[in-house]
C-alpha cells in the first residue's frame, strides 16, 4: 500500500438540462457537447492525477486508507466526508429540497444534505430562492405545486460575487441563471425535486414535502471584511486564503480541501502538483502537513469539517426582485 500524500482530483463534467454550453471563465480548454451544469472536485469516481496512486479514484481510497483519508471528525471511515463543486447555472434549476439527517437517515440514506454557495461571479440580476415566504404552510406549498405556481411562494435574493449562501438541510430552494457557484455540501446527491417548469425528469412532491421544513436557517452569511472563514456550520467550514508567499497548512481531524479561484498554486513535496482556477487539491488527515507556494498570487478556497460542535450561522436574506 503506497502512503498518503497531497492528492490532485481530475475533475467529473456532469450534464443537467439547465447547464452551460461554455465553461470557459473556470474551464477554458473543456469543450461541452451538452450543457454542463455541475462539475464534481471529490465525488467518489474523482479521480487522483498525481503520484503514485495516479489513477485511483477517491471512493477507493476512502474504502482503502479509512481514517488515515478522512479523519477524526468524519461520520464513516469509507466515505469522503464533504462533496464540492462548481455549478453552472444557465437556467433555473428545479423548485427542491434536500432532507436533514433524520430523515436522509429513516430512508436508509447515510446523511442528509446542508450545502453552501460561494457565489463565484453573477451577472446583474442573478437570484437564488431560499425558504418558504413568511406564514406559507407546507399545505400552501403543495397547492402552489398543484396550481404551478411554487415559485411565488419562495424567497428570492438577489446575490453577487464573494457573497456566501448557507442553505440548510430542509430548505426548499432553487438557483436562478447568471451565476458561477462553488458549493460545499455533506455527499449526498439525495434531491427531492418539486417543480421543474415541465422538464421530463422525476419530481417528488410526497418526498419533498415531508423533508421540507417552514422556517430554516438559509441566507447570506454574514461576517466580517477581514475574516478568512466565509462560513462555519454543524456539517463544514469554509474559508479563503490570497496567498503571496508560501504557506504550510498542518495535519488535522479533517482532510482539508483547497480549491483554486485566481492565480496557480504549487503544492511541494514529493509528488508536487500545479493547482489553479476551477482545480482541487486534496491533503488527507494522516498527511502531516503540504506546502503551498503561489506560482502567481493564489486566490482559494479550504473546506474542512469542524473539529467541535459548532451552532448554525448568522444568515440574512436580504432583499430582491420578486420572480
């Protein structure tokens, strides 16, 4: 068994109906046949693209290294704990909602689905939708799906480069066009779609509204200027780094995540990787410590699981058009 090291994933295109045609801002050299809207940095068939264990997939290694992967805090031993990635949004996406661990768990699920949005770049006028208007029952929201109005009822805001959306599990949401995301979720893809303006695709209305709740804790996140962490929650914690000289991030109770929004960044060690904009480097939580040299100044974001309990985040949701 070769040791652990500082693990460079190849990133999964994945196609959805409502995806981008043009990758270009975040993947120049990508070439879509069909509209990508989501890209997978550590999905299980992620593949690793440096070093001796070229080739193997983060599923594998999970199942292969256990603890020695993805740490003290992780929930499972076999499984990478946070799923990230990019999503490119050139229509709306579905009207859905995500169940909690209870619930993921009463199905035969392993957890439920909180996520968060770094907004990478929006065009003006770009929303997002999160939670159920004020005083809207789930006996509302079920009429509303009948009557195909569901969108009245939701929440929209508008959103706007570096800004950070925190939507917990239970949340009905959507995500409008226009926009560059980066989201952070527990791995799960348990969706539980209710309204999808009519695409032939499954929905889930008796799912969905069981695991949807009427008040969450969704919106922006609000923190200071000056701060490196973006968002600190139950399931992850967030932060961003511009780094201009070379810095060593330490071994810890979590694998710890780093993807590239601006600039290229160097990895050290024995097997060094290159990691730059759209690009994820992963550092296993048995690995003692990966030096990080910026090549041009680095710009990116590191995703962890918190090392103790820690209370939901202080949210707004702000004000926008209605839709």
């Amino acid at each position: 068994m070769h040791s652990l090291y500082p693990l460079l994933l190849r990133p999964e295109f994945v196609e959805r109906p409502w995806g981008a045609s043009d990758l270009s801002p975040v993947y120049p050299a990508h070439i879509c046949e069909k509209p990508v809207g989501e890209v997978w940095l550590t999905g299980d068939e992620n593949r690793v693209a440096n070093g001796p264990l070229a080739g193997r997939t983060l599923g594998e290694l999970c199942r292969e290294y256990g603890r020695a992967l993805v740490g003290e805090s992780a929930r499972e031993t076999e499984r990478f704990p946070l799923l990230i990635k990019f999503l490119f949004p050139r229509e709306k996406l579905s009207v859905q909602v995500h169940p909690d661990d209870e619930a993921a768990q009463r199905v035969g699920q392993p957890c439920g689905k909180t996520e968060c949005w770094y907004v990478l770049a929006a065009d003006p006028g770009a929303q997002v939708a999160l939670g159920l208007k004020p005083d809207v029952s789930r006996e509302q929201l079920a009429r509303a799906i009948q009557e195909v109005r569901a969108e009245e009822l939701l929440n929209w805001i508008d959103i706007h480069p570096a800004e950070m959306i925190y939507v917990d599990a239970g949340t009905v949401h959507t995500i409008g066009p226009g926009s560059i995301l980066v989201e952070t979720q527990q791995n799960s893809d348990t969706t539980y779609r209710l309204y999808d303006y009519g695409r032939p695709r499954e929905i889930h209305v008796e799912q969905g509204l069981a695991a949807a709740k009427e008040r969450t804790r969704a919106g922006k996140v609000q923190r200071q200027d000056a701060a490196t962490t973006l968002v600190a929650s139950p399931s992850f914690l967030v932060e961003k780094f511009a780094l201009k000289e070379t810095r060593c991030f330490h071994a810890a109770h979590s694998p710890q995540i780093f993807v590239g929004l601006e600039g290229l960044g160097l990895a050290e060690g024995a097997s060094p990787a290159s990691f730059g904009r759209g690009e994820v480097l992963v550092l296993p939580a048995g690995v003692a410590e990966v030096r990080i040299r910026p090549n041009e100044d680095l710009a990116m974001l590191r995703m962890t699981l918190p090392a103790e309990p820690v209370l939901e985040p202080q949210t707004i949701l702000g004000v926008g058009k209605s839709d």
